[in-house]
C-alpha cells in the first residue's frame, strides 16, 4: 500500500505542481501584457488630452492676436500679452510637432502611436498650421518694432489667423477624433486579451478541480480553512477600500469647494476691476468737460464778444459782409458743439438736479440732432445715490445711440420709474429689432453689441437686472432694474 500511496502522492503531487505552474505562468504573463498594455492606453490619454489641448491654444492664440491689434483699447496690458503670444505659440509649435513626429516630451517622454490616416491627416493640416504659426511669430515681432506700416501689417496677419483658426479647429478636432477612435480600439484589444486568458485560466482551473482536487478530497478542510482566512483577509481588503474610496469622495468634494471659492473670488475680482474702470472714466470724463467749459468755452465766448463788437463797423464790400455773418454762425456753431460734448462728457444737470431732468434733456437733445421723436416719462422722480444715476445715464446713452444709429428707429420712448425699493428704466423703439442670442454674432459685425456688453455690465455692477426683449422686424425693448439699498 505504501509504494502505491507513495505513487499516488507523487502522481498527484507532479500534477499539482504542473497545474500550479500553468497558472502561474498565465498570471504572470496576464499581468505583463496587461500592463504593457495599460502603458500604451496612459500614454494614448495623454495624447488625446494634449491634441485636445492644441485647439485650445489655437483659440487662445487667435484672441490673443485681435487683442494685439486693438493697442488703442489693451495699450497698458500690451506688454503681458506680447509675451503671452510667443508663449503660446512656442507651446503650440512644440505640441504640433511632437504629435506629428510621433514623440512628445513634458515631464517625461511620450511615444505617439500615428496611423498612415493620422499621418495624412496632419500631412492636410501642415498648410493651416504654418499659415497661422508663421503670422503670429509675424505678430510677436512686428508689435515689438517700430514700422510704418505697422498696423497694415499687423491687420495683415490677422486676418489669416482669422480666416484659418475654423479650418484648423475642425482639422484638428478631426484629429483629435481620430486618436480617440484609435485609443478605444486599443481597449477593445486589451479586452479580447484579457478575456482569452480569463478563459485558459479558467479552463486550467477547471481541470485542476477535476483531475487533483477531487482525488485529493481529504485535503478539504485544509483548503476551506485557508479559503475562509483569504475570505477574512478580503474581507479587511474591503472595508480599506472601502474607507479610501470615501477618503477620496471626501477629498473630491473638498477639491469642488475650493474650486467654487476660487471662481467666486475671481468673478469679484473682475468686478471691482471694472467698477474701478468705470469710475476712472467717469473722472476722465467729468475732467474733461470741465476743462472744456473751463478753458475752450470761455475763449470761444471771448471770440464771440469780440465778433460782436466788430458789427459797429462797416466793411468795405458785401463780401466782406457776408463773410463776417458765415464767421459769426460758425462760431455760435462751434460753442454750440463744445457744449453739447461737454453734456455728453458730464452733464452738470446730471450731479445738480438728478437722473431724470439729465434723462429728459438728452432726450430734447438727441431728438432735436437726430430729427425723430423722442418721449420720455418719469420727470418726478426723487434723487438717486450718484453711483446709479450714473450707472441710469450712460445706459440711457448707450441704448439711444443705439436705437438711433443701428436700429434705424422712427419713435423711441424711455421711461423711469421707482417702486418697492427698486428703480426701473425701460427704454423701446420701433426699429428692426435682432435676435438676443446673436449678439456675440452682432459685435463682430459692428451691430452694437459690445454697447450691449457693456450696458450689461453697468448693471451688473450695480446688482441690478438687464433684459433685452427683440424680434426682427418688431423693434427692441431694454429693461433695466436696480436695487436702491
């Protein structure tokens, strides 16, 4: 019996090591393979993120480049974004060429897996890339130096950043398309993989429950002991993960929160920058009209006194006459022109006697220059903190000049109101009316829609609500309403 027993057990023994081995051997090679394989897929997400990122930056660089070409307005932050441009376009280049290349380098060195179609397909997009990558270099170089033709030059460039930024885009989002597709199929490969060695691993496990284990019936409560301490062990596994994974949730909500904050205290920031901004205008303004009442106007009425006087003598011709009359209506022309930008600039009436008589006297005014119809209601209402009258008049501006230059309007009406702690202004007019959602589309083509941003933010600033109700063809209503606490 003990030859045979002694037989059996190295029977057994040699084919439990065999199938020890066999599994071992499919584990070992599993868990290669899949991390191989999980390599290739981390270093094809960081591919799609940084082809993601390129438009990004083309999007970037183009709005950094109209903000170039508008010195007049971005003058004090030209420098940050002549140096944001090179930046950008240095970052860009690299990216491009390291896709197209097939090796990017960040912190370490990824390898970029291109197919014959994503080699053709950057192979198209060369051309739209070297055109818009030559004219921002064009752009970084030419606003450093001095030229004579400068802002032809710099329009120049502009426009074929412009016209190439949508072509690249959908180029590159192509792309970008592309290397995700490709990515997914790489996942699908890891898949079919895993699951043939699933299935040899279960085939060998299934042989060993047939061919060792149930001859080796007597080793059970061995093996139901360890199965209950690996079961324990799991178990200790479990609840660890089961504290990092809400670690984690609590650390992400933590993250969000912050993220929050950091938004809000951004948004306040931009606030105060533009409250700032507009009071400095205001100063700007209030100075400047001053200077003209001051200084220009006293002379112009000096000049005047001084025409005045010379009618007590004769000339010797009618031309000369003649001439002396035209020179008289020019110069009450003139006064008449200083005062009326000086109002516009700041109106004494405004600070003197409140929004409404400023309101009703712009009103007269615009009508009688513009020649239609203006009405206005709302003469009976009481003083106003500065900061709103002010924030009510330049509105009450914006929207006229609107109505009248852009709307083509034939009957304007404006009203002022106060009720319940709030104050409303509601101006309409009878003109062609536009679609509230296409005003981005309207700015670009000069339609008034940046006097509409910058309505908006008047009223935002003043914690107040701004509404635009239009339709093509029906007119446009704007309402205003600001908090008086």
């Amino acid at each position: 019996m003990r030859p045979l027993d002694t037989q059996v057990f190295h029977r057994l023994t040699r084919l439990y090591v065999i199938a020890l081995t066999t599994v071992a051997v499919l584990s070992m090679s599993g868990q290669l393979l899949i991390q191989l394989f999980l390599n290739e897929l981390l270093d094809d997400a960081h591919v799609v993120n940084i082809a993601g990122r390129q438009r990004m930056l083309s999007q970037k660089l183009s709005k950094t480049a109209v903000l170039l070409c508008r010195p007049e307005v971005f003058q004090a932050d030209a420098e940050y974004y002549s140096q944001d441009i090179i930046d950008i376009t240095n970052l860009w280049s690299k990216s491009h060429y390291g896709l197209k290349n097939g090796s990017l380098t960040a912190e370490k060195t990824i390898s970029v897996k291109n197919s014959p179609k994503i080699d053709s397909m950057f192979q198209r997009l060369d051309p739209i890339f070297g055109v818009m990558y030559s004219n921002a270099r064009l752009i970084s170089q030419t606003i450093q130096a001095p030229s004579k033709n400068k802002n032809e030059v710099l329009q120049k460039a502009l426009n074929h950043i412009l016209i190439n930024e949508r072509t690249y885009l959908k180029m590159m989002n192509d792309i970008v398309f592309e290397y995700d597709l490709e990515a997914q199929s790489r996942v699908d490969r890891t898949k079919r993989i895993e699951l043939i060695l699933f299935i040899l691993l279960f085939t060998v496990l299934l042989l060993e429950g047939v061919l060792i284990f149930r001859p080796i019936a007597n080793y059970i409560r061995v093996v139901i002991r360890k199965l209950t301490d690996s079961e324990s062990q799991l178990q200790q596994i479990n609840e660890t993960l089961v504290k990092t994974n809400d670690s984690l949730v609590q650390t992400r909500k933590e993250l969000v929160a912050a993220t929050e904050e950091k938004y809000k205290f951004q948004l306040a920031e931009e606030k105060v920058r533009s409250s700032s901004l507009l009071e400095g205008q205001e100063v700007e303004r209030k100075r400047l009209a001053r200077e003209l009442h001051d200084g220009i106007g006293q002379m112009l009425t000096g000049l005047r006194l001084h025409s005045e006087h010379l009618k007590s003598f004769s000339f010797s011709s009618e031309k000369q006459n003649r001439s002396f009359e035209d020179l008289q209506i020019l110069i009450g022309e003139t006064i008449e022109a200083t005062r009326m930008v000086s109002f516009n600039l700041a109106p004494a009436v405004l600070s003197d006697f409140g929004i409404a008589p400023a309101v009703r006297i712009l009103t007269e005014q615009v009508s009688k220059i513009a020649g239609l119809p203006i009405e206005f209601s709302g003469s009976k209402l009481n003083r106003l903190p500065e900061k709103i009258e002010i924030g009510l008049y330049r509105i009450t501006q914006e929207a006229i000049h609107n109505a009248v230059k852009y709307a083509e309007a034939s009957k304007i009406k404006v009203q002022l109101s106060a009720k319940n702690g709030f104050v409303t202004l509601e101006i309409a007019d009878n003109g062609k009316g536009f679609d509230p959602s296409k005003i981005k589309l309207s700015a670009e083509k000069r339609l008034g829609g940046s006097g509409i941003k910058n309505m908006q933010t008047r009223t935002e600033l003043l914690n107040g609500k701004f509404k635009i109700e239009s339709r093509a063809g029906k007119g446009t209503k704007l309402i205003v309403e600001l908090p008086l606490d």
